[in-house]
C-alpha cells in the first residue's frame, strides 16, 4: 500500500523538476519513487557484495605463508609495491 510523504523543496528547484519531469513524460513523484528505489537497491547490493566477501574471507584457506614485513620494512616510507618487482 503506497503511503503519501510531505517533502519540503526549495520552488526554484521544484520547478526545474516539474518540466524535467514533463520532458520525461512522467510525474516528479515517480521520480522520486524511482530515485528512491535505485538507492535502496543500491545498498542492498553493497550489503549482500558485503556479506559476500566477508564470507569468502572467513572461509578462506589461504596465508600469507612464513613471510612477515619487518618493522622496518613497514615503516620505511618506500613505496610497498615497488619491492615486489
């Protein structure tokens, strides 16, 4: 059930809308309806991209092996890719 909301829009702006949304052949509540669902949407995908990495991270069976950067090494200001070439 669609429920009705009360927004607060500066009239300048709210008129750019409207004839943006009349180019679009639509209404500015369906823009905003559509705007809204994009970015739940969004997050929930950020959510569930998230979780999903997270899972792999705790099942992995992978390891760094024996090697550890030194001290020095870690806090020497050189450029930490560079070493690996």
């Amino acid at each position: 059930m669609a429920k009705n909301i009360t927004l607060a829009i500066d009239e300048d702006l709210l008129d750019k809308v409207r004839v943006l949304a009349a180019m679009r052949r639509t209404s500015v509540n369906e823009m905003v309806r559509t705007y809204l669902q994009r970015l739940v949407e969004q997050e929930q995908e950020r959510d569930e991209v998230t979780e999903e990495l997270l899972k792999l991270s705790r099942e992995s069976r992978a390891g760094m092996g024996a090697w550890r950067p030194s001290r020095e090494d870690t806090y020497s200001g050189e450029p930490r890719f560079d070493r690996w070439r």
